[in-house]
C-alpha cells in the first residue's frame, strides 16, 4: 500500500451507497502534508511532461491543487460551479452532475485564463462516474489547450468513469484505487498499481 | 504599498457596484508564489500566537487557506455552504447572506474537526460586511474553541465587517485594506497600515 491506500485504511469510513468519507483528511479537514506527499508523487508520474498550469474544481479539489502547483511552480484555475455576478466576461461552459449532491451543476472558467498555448495538469479529489472531470476537459479543449495529464485522489474502480477516460488515451494517474469497498465490514479493496 | 497592494494595483480591476475584480491572482485563478508571501506576513503578525488549526470557508478561502497552512505546520478544515449527503452526524452550522451571490447559506462545520481544544486562524480572501466571517466565529465559539486570530487577503475598509470584527476584540489582520476606490478611474485608495 501506498502512503495514500494507508491513510484511506485508516481513517477512511465505508457507507452504504458507495460513499466512502475521507472527510478527516481531505475534503473537509485537510492534511497538507499528506496533500504535499500526493505532489511528490505526481511530480514523478508526469516527469517530463511540459505542465504550465493546473485546473481543478471548486470546492475540493482547490486545496490539493494549491499545494501541488507547488511541485510544478505553476499558478491553479480553478472552474467555478455556479454563474457569480463576479464572473463576467467570455467564458468556458461545461454542464457537469454531481454523483455526491444529485443535481447538475455549469461548470465555468474564464476563457482569459486558459489560452492554447497552455498546457494543464487536471486535479480532482475523487474520479467515479468521471461527470466533473469530462467536463473540465471539455472546457480545456474548447481553449485550444491541452490536458497534459489528470491527477485524482481516489478513484472508484467499480464505477466507471476512469475506464472512460483511460480510453479516451489521458494519462490518468490515481494515487488510489479503490475495486472494491463493504459498508458492513468497512473493507476496502485497491487495485494493484 | 506592500506586495498585496502592489499586485491589487497592477491586476485588480474596479467595476461598479463596489466590485473588486483580483479573478487572476485571488479566486479564479490563483497566484501560489503571492499566497506563500501572504502566509510568511500572517506568521509574522500572528507570532507567538498558539494556533493549531485554520479554518476558512468554501470556496476562495481554500487554496490561500492551504498554502498559509503550510507557514504554521498545522491542518486546514474549510466551512461548507451547503448540505451534503457525505456531511453526516453532528454540525455546527451558521447562517450567512453572500454580498457576491446575494442569497443565504447554511455554513457547516462537522463536530468532530471543531473541539475546546483548537486554537483557530481564520482566514478568508475578502472581508466586506463580515457576514461569512461572523458565521465562521460563532461555528467556532460553539464548539467552545478560540479564536486566535483572523487573517483576510482583501478588506473593503469602506464596508463594516472590520469595524464590528475589531470592536469585537479579535486580532484582524487584512493585508490590504481598501478605503475608497473608482470604477470611473480604476483608483483605489489603501489604508496606510
């Protein structure tokens, strides 16, 4: 297991309806060394890849992309999930539906901060239908941008949204995936990597 | 001027209706070297001062929130605005009107992260009535922890939230204060600190 797999084994709880809460480490508390660990990783994963900015979504996949953008010394966007009367200007749409809030959000990025000159790095939390992360790339192809690679967290290898977007042929790189989980027994199964 | 100031000059933009537009360095995309700076000046003005905690609140409070972290060695927990079916047990919750979305939210902390233990730094990128910092100093006072400090990127000096938040006794610390500024000119005014 990796540093992820264990901290997920230890404080991640299994739900009935395929939740699995790592709210004490990552989506609500957020361990930054833990964060920093993850940039490490992806730093090696992607060696060699030309990776000037790193796009993520709001709310909680901001925190991780900060710290991380700090291994690759490149500035974050991060796609806003509702229209603000803030956001003006021309901007990049994509629809996305969230699997955690059961509703369908716009997803936005202001078309001045993604040119085709760019190359981004995506990084998400968690990757299950893979919805949120389609549309991110959506957005950055409507750009002329390129996704030089996608980050996540955890992904759900039972559902399948990296399946999806393995065949699409992104380098996806999950820190972990979970095959598997038991909401009675608490088990969590991960793919060998 | 100061590095925040000098950068709200160079890239912020003023639009009417007392809008400050730093949407490519604050909160849309974000500049993490600047963030790095914010954190060193906060650790300065807050030295000596036992936190052990940051809490901040969805969703441009996040990424300063974690970088800013990183400067104290301590873990961030962010404030959700609305309910979520992962969000389970005990919550503390207050209730705050968005001067940029003009609607209410349900601001949520669950129980667990929050205890009489924790010294907390708040952090946020705007102050301007000080309604979503209120709401993140009573989530903390009902948990019976303590409020050691505030740290705030942008504060609208011309607005109240600083007057009520000082008055009230806590240690405020803006990194830029606005006290007048002109859409027709683009002028904006700091308060000498």
């Amino acid at each position: 297991m990796n540093f992820l797999e264990e901290k997920i084994v230890k404080e991640g709880i299994v739900k009935e309806g395929n939740v699995l809460k790592v709210d004490s480490f990552l989506n609500h508390q957020m361990d930054i060394e833990l964060f920093n660990d993850m940039g490490k990783e992806w730093k090696k994963r992607f060696a060699g890849k030309n990776i000037n900015k790193i796009l993520t979504i709001e709310a909680s996949g901001i925190g991780i992309a900060c710290i991380v953008a700090q291994h690759f010394g490149v500035p974050v966007v991060f796609a806003k999930k509702s229209k603000s009367i803030n956001l003006e200007g021309d901007m990049y749409t994509a629809e996305v539906e969230s699997f955690t809030h059961k509703n369908k959000n716009q997803v936005i990025v202001a078309k001045k901060f993604l040119s085709e000159e760019d190359h981004i790095l995506l990084i998400d939390d968690f990757l299950a239908n893979g919805c949120a992360l389609q549309g991110l790339i959506q957005i950055v192809q409507s750009a002329g941008a390129t996704v030089e690679g996608i980050g996540i967290a955890i992904e759900k290898g039972f559902q399948t949204g990296g399946k999806i977007i393995r065949n699409l042929g992104y380098q996806l790189e999950s820190l972990a995936i979970v095959d598997d989980m038991n909401a009675a027994t608490g088990e969590i199964v991960f793919r060998e990597q």
